[in-house]
C-alpha cells in the first residue's frame, strides 16, 4: 500500500495560552509526496502545505522549509500571505512512557493507524510569533504523540491534559486492519509520581465513547472524561493518505476527569486547557453518554492504591 502519512503532534501551554504545531508527511498512491505544517491555536487554526521535506531518522529531525522539528525543540520561520510565524522552543526533561501505547497491536500489518506517546510531559522555553500574538513559553508543560499508517479511524476520540501532579492521555477508535474492524483504546495516566495503564490488551472495556466523552474500565479502575465547553477548530486528517478529511479539535478546552478504584475517587478535577478531539460519532449517543456521566454523582471520598496495577514513570 503506497498511500501513508506520518505526523508528529506538539503541543505546549502557558498559564493562559495553548498552541500545538502538527507537521506531517503524506503519500498518494501514485506515489506523490508532499508535507503539511497544521498550527491550532486557543482560537485559531492553520495549514501551510509544502512541496519538499527532509526526514532525517537517525537524528529524529524533520525539517519542512526553514521549520525544523526535533525532540529537543522547534524553529519556525514561516511567511505566507496569511500567516507569519517566527520562533525557538526548547524541549527538556522528558517524561517517556516505560511501554508503547498500542501495545502487541504495533505488530499487526496494514492497521489503518498506528499511536505513539514520545512525551506525556516536558518542559518547553522560548517564543513563538504567530501573526501579531505572542506565545511565551517559560518552564511551561508540553506534551508530544505522532500517529502513522494510511487513514485516521472511522471514529475516535482522543483527549490530553495536564492535571495536577502529572498529565493523562486517553483514545478509544474504531480500527481497520486487513479487512475487519474492531474498537480498541489506550490510555495512560501519570498521577503523583504513579502510572495507571488503560488498554484493550490489558483486559480495558470502552463503556461509552462518543463526541461528548469517553469512559474507560480496566479491573478496579475506571477513568471518565466528559467535554463541559467546547474550543472547535477545523483541522485536516489523513484520508488513504491524502490530507482531505475535516475535522475539529479543541487545543484547550473545558474537560472534566475522574480516576476511580472500586468507585472512591483517586481524583476529580476539572481543566480548562485540555485537548479534546472526536469524529465519526453521530448525535444520539452523546445523550446517553451525558446521562451515564451523571449516574456517577459527586464523588468526594479519596483513597490511595496500593495494587501492582501502577508503575514509576522516570525522567530521562
């Protein structure tokens, strides 16, 4: 199968200010390559296509026109008729997680899409310029993933945050692989120095998920995020590897988490700068999900876990 992209999602955030920057990589089937840098802001978005790139793998740096992405960081130095970007960020002191997100399934051929986690939080400095806002950046939280494959799934949700104490991502989709589909999630929570692991291969069930939240159960554990305002902005989305599907994602947005064990709370916070995103979802199941989500009350009760469902993430 000649058409695939690859994209790489950073996202950084100070007290008042959320921006992510998506360059991808995609390839028709005739074998045409291009490149696309997406920019979302709090109350923007962006797309700048570009004809020629350089991908070098050994040193993990992607460089489209005079932008350059890297683990360590990001210059940016981008004109267009309506859009000017100038900028440095520089990324520090890693938090990576010990396992790969998709788990066994990295190892299935033709997946529609496969997830990665390089980040769940790192440090960003510097000052990005876009048009005439500035975005300064000093000791701020950062977050990176990238996915790869040919087409985004039929549906999904996704969401990121930093919480107190830590950070959490959360996805559930609906998959194509060698001609059949199957719905599958993952997850991974960093809470007060502990991670809780969420995956379909580890015995995880989605118990709802559509355009207003998901919530996820795995043993005693179950983990819900319910969209309170949503932030909206169009972006594009691989399509049989052409960039041409629409879709909407909020940078930050008003979402509300909770992490429960056999139904005490572990926490229950509320965030306004989170990210969420869904599609494929019609408007039925987001009012099923919205009564479930009450079902739970007000949870007060905390309890601290001591099971060996939890791991040390370490700084690298």
């Amino acid at each position: 199968m000649n058409n695939r992209f690859e994209g790489w999602y950073f996202k950084q955030q100070n007290a008042s200010q959320t921006v992510a920057l998506i360059p991808a990589l995609h390839q028709e089937s005739s074998g045409q390559r291009a490149a696309s840098l997406q920019i979302i802001t709090d109350d923007a978005s962006y797309i700048v296509p570009f004809a020629q790139y350089q991908l070098d793998r050994r040193q993990y740096c992607l460089t489209l026109g005079d932008c350059i992405f890297t683990p360590n960081g990001c210059r940016l130095h981008l004109q267009t008729d309506r859009l000017t970007v100038r900028g440095d960020l520089r990324y520090a002191e890693h938090v990576r997680l010990p396992f790969d997100v998709m788990g066994p399934f990295r190892f299935i051929p033709f997946v529609q899409c496969r997830h990665s986690v390089f980040s769940m939080r790192h440090r960003v400095d510097g000052i990005l310029q876009i048009n005439d806002r500035v975005f300064r950046f000093d000791r701020a939280p950062g977050y990176a993933e990238g996915d790869r494959g040919y087409s985004f799934p039929d549906w999904y949700i996704w969401t990121q945050c930093h919480i107190p104490g830590g950070s959490l991502m959360l996805s559930a989709a609906q998959v194509r692989c060698a001609g059949l589909h199957f719905s599958g999630c993952t997850g991974a929570v960093l809470y007060r120095h502990r991670l809780y692991r969420f995956a379909t291969y580890c015995g995880a069930r989605i118990l709802h998920a559509n355009d207003h939240g998901l919530m996820l159960r795995q043993g005693p554990f179950t983990i819900t995020a319910q969209l309170l305002q949503n932030r909206s902005l169009p972006l594009l989305a691989p399509q049989n590897g052409i960039m041409r599907r629409v879709i909407h994602e909020s940078v930050a947005c008003r979402v509300r988490y909770r992490l429960l064990h056999n139904g005490a709370a572990l926490f229950d916070v509320s965030k306004k700068q989170a990210g969420f995103e869904a599609a494929g979802f019609d408007d039925t199941a987001s009012e099923d999900f919205s009564e479930t989500m009450c079902c739970w009350g007000s949870v007060t009760r905390s309890t601290k876990d001591g099971s060996g469902s939890s791991a040390i993430v370490r700084n690298r």
